[in-house]
C-alpha cells in the first residue's frame, strides 16, 4: 500500500480491509459500492498514471469509531456507504458518508490530509427535500455532485437529493 494512505489509515484508526489497490480515477468515483478486494501479495499499490488512484477498503465498524472520536457524540453519524480513502496525484484524502441522527439527513464529508494535519474540504447535507453544503474545492482537481450539478466552493442551499457524489471537476 501506498506510505501516505498507510499513514491515513494508522492516523485515524482505521483498519484497511483486503482491498488496496490502483484503478482510473474516473472509474472509481463512479463506483457507489465496495471496490473488488486486490491481491496483497502484488505489493503496494502505485498509481502508473496521473489519471489512476491508489485506494484502501476499510472496515466499517473502523469508520464508526473515527466518526465517533471525530464528532465527540458517539452514534450520531452512521456510515451508510463505503467511504472513498485514496491517494489522488500524490494528495490523499478520506470521504464518508453517514446519516446523521441528530438532524436526520445523510451527510457526506470530504476531508485533505496534508503536513498538517486533516481538514474538512467538504461537507454536505442531503435529504429528498433539501441540500446544504459548505465545500471548498477550489484547490482540489474535485467537485461534488448533486442531482447532476458539480459544485467546488460555496456555502449555500439547493434542491434535495437522494444521493450526492464526490467526482472529478474535469470529468
């Protein structure tokens, strides 16, 4: 596995499961699901492109203690998809999704690791009726997704939406 998500990982608390590997990054922000578990034994997984990710599968219940440690309020996020660790042109970055029980929306974050430290560059708020959002992707080659729409700064409202997705600016 690539040093820096292996960093990430052992940072947070959180355990790789299996799955560490490379793949076009299109690809995989398109994938909702669980990436496909890669042989270990190949060794670590580099990018071989600038258009390719290295990533990590983690376990879940790992994620709901990061949550848990990160917001001060055990239970109150509960992932709800697989979250999306990787390393993205030498930059890693970790993005999650729960539900949030306190206010009963789902909520995506999006976060940067650099040398100093973790810092929230996304935060979205999504339930059929509405979406909040504070996003600061300017910097970043990333853009969320609503309902079609790719948005990479601003704090705003927009209509609601089942689903939300971190992806690519350009793509």
């Amino acid at each position: 596995m690539n040093n820096n998500l292996r960093n990430i990982l052992i940072g947070s608390g959180i355990a790789a499961v299996g799955a560490i590997g490379t793949k076009l990054a299109v690809d995989y922000f398109r994938n909702r699901g669980k990436e496909e578990v890669v042989d270990e034994s190949q060794g670590d997984a580099e990018p071989t492109s600038t258009a390719e990710v290295a990533y990590a599968n983690v376990e879940d219940s790992s994620v709901q203690s990061f949550l848990d440690a990160s917001f001060g309020e055990a239970g109150r996020y509960v992932p709800n998809r697989p979250p999306k660790i990787f390393d993205y042109q030498g930059q890693q970055y970790m993005v999650i999704w729960a539900y949030d029980n306190k206010k009963a929306k789902n909520q995506m974050m999006a976060f940067e690791y650099t040398d100093q430290g973790r810092k929230m560059i996304a935060s979205v708020g999504y339930t059929p009726e509405k979406t909040d959002y504070n996003i600061n992707l300017d910097s970043t080659p990333f853009a969320v997704e609503v309902n079609g729409s790719k948005i990479t700064t601003g704090q705003s409202e927009t209509q609601g939406a089942n689903d939300v997705d971190f992806v690519l600016a350009g793509a």
